[in-house]
C-alpha cells in the first residue's frame, strides 16, 4: 500500500507542478505524506459536495482539476466555505491534491482528454509548449473528424457525449457548416482566439465563451463556435487522470481504488429556454 508521498509524486510525474502557470496554485493543499493510501477521488470542483463525497467512498486521496485557493488566505476557520472543506478532510483523514494548468499542458491533458470524450482525432497542441521537443504539449489541442459532419450534427453529437449541464451546448455559426478540423480547449478558451484563427479550424470547442470576444471572432472569420459548460470540459480529464493513475497503480502492485466523481458541479444549474415569440427576433432577419 503506497504512502501519500508515493502517490504525490506519480502525479506530480504525470502533471509536473513547474509547468502551471505562474499564477496558479497546484499541488498538495492538505494531507499527510506519511499517510497510507487506498482510494482515490477524482473531480473537478473542490467543493463540500465533493468533499463529502470523498468521505463517504472511504478516500484518503481527492484530486481535483480546479485549486481550492487560488490566492493566499489567513484563515481555513470552518466558518469560510473552503475552511468548512479543509476541516472536512482533514478530520477525515482525506488529503487534497490539485492539478490544474500543469493537467491543461500535459501530455495527455485536459484538452486531450475533451477531444477524446468527442471522438476527434488529435493533430497536435493550438498552443505547443516551446520547451517540448516532441511537440505533444501545450495548450488546447487540434483535432480532426473521421469524416465531415454538419455544425448542427457536431453539436448534438458533442451534447450527448458530455456530462449534462443546464447550460448545454451552444454554437455560434451556419448550422450547415461543415465541420472537419477543430481546436478544443478545455475550460475558459476564449483568449486563445488568434491561435485557433491561426489554425484555420472549422469551429472551436471550448467553455465561457464572453460576447464581446465571441461576437468578435465572428466578425472576423467564418470559425464556427462550440460552447459547453466549463465543467463538462474539464470532467473528461478526471476519467482520464484516474486511468493514468490505475496504470500506475498496476505497475507498482499498489492495488490502488480510483473512483471518479459523477456529481455535476458546474454552478449553473437551470436553463429556461427562449420562446419563439420573444423580441428580438432571434434570426436576425426583419420582423
Ligand atoms: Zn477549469
């Protein structure tokens, strides 16, 4: 049975803390590394709900994609919503460990892990990673379809293979576009827009897509945009970074339990849809 400190370091083999971002906050948050490990929670949120879920499947082990603090603080008191987590898996002997942008960057990484959950053939990173000679890491990735499907079809399809959000998925573009090379990012992609245009992409699948960016890129080219609740494309990765982590386990005969979260955490939680006599009218033409 490996020790906290074993399995810190598998992960930090796989997901290198050195390369997240410079204003990110990734690895251990709470645990103890002489602690023994069985059971292992993935998820993508560090919240109570996911906290609790962790004691309840018995782990001692949570690693999530997003940082519970992202900025310093001077209190965990369990009055503070991420001090009431931290007491929470601290009484319950559950160690914290969070990769974030050094999983965004990786080989495979998040936006690996999204093109798979899509079924999309990945080319290569948008954004390589100047620093690999292999050229696999970075951010985003580009990808290509099997064969040529309409926008509208790529939609449904991308909907029906992520977890279901209230938000769902929207898209911006001709649904009669075809689509047959994209760039997927997974998370808020919307900065990478002179990456994707550069790519020469169909249509851009990534989450938190903003008016202003989005309404812009529009302008600019014919891309076509796919957008689907920040959660749902990041959750692939927990799924991904669990088999990562039972491969591990198998070549080190640890006899690792890893579990992935099923709990929708993204925070949008209905969608009212639009009525069809609402104004204005939706299709842009006149009235
Ligand atoms: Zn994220």
């Amino acid at each position: 049975m490996p020790a906290l400190s074993d399995v810190i370091r598998a992960l930090d083999a796989l997901w290198p803390p050195e390369r997240a971002e410079q204003w990110d906050a990734v690895g251990t948050v709470c645990g103890d590394p002489d602690a023994d490990v069985t059971t292992v929670l993935f998820a993508v949120d560090p919240v109570r709900q996911i906290a609790d879920e962790a004691v309840a499947l018995g782990a001692q082990l949570l690693v999530t994609h997003h940082p519970l603090y992202l900025r310093g603080t001077t209190t965990v008191a369990a009055g503070t919503f991420k001090g009431r987590v931290v007491h929470t898996l601290i009484k319950n002997d559950v160690a914290l460990h969070v990769a974030h942008t050094n999983a965004d960057r990786a080989d495979p990484g998040v936006s690996d892990a999204l093109a798979g959950a899509l079924g999309l053939r990945v080319v290569g990173p948008l954004v390589p990673d100047p620093d690999d000679p292999a050229g696999r890491r970075g951010l985003g990735r580009i990808c290509e379809l099997d064969r040529p499907v309409r926008l509208e079809e790529f939609a449904r399809s991308a909907a029906a293979a992520l977890p279901a959000t209230a938000q769902g998925v929207r898209t911006a573009g001709d649904p009669a576009r075809t689509v047959r090379t994209v760039a997927v990012c997974g998370g808020s992609g919307d900065s990478l827009f002179a990456e994707v245009r550069a790519a020469g992409v169909d249509a851009y699948v990534t989450a938190d897509l903003r008016h202003h960016p989005a309404s812009e890129a529009r302008e600019q080219s014919p891309l076509a945009l796919v957008d689907a609740a920040h959660f749902a494309t990041e959750w692939p990765w927990c799924e991904q970074a669990a088999a990562q982590l039972d491969a591990i386990s198998d070549r080190n005969g640890w006899g690792l339990r890893t579990h992935v979260s099923r709990t929708v955490t993204d925070p949008w939680t209905a969608h009212a849809a639009p009525s069809a006599t609402a104004t204005p009218n939706t299709t842009g033409a006149p009235n």
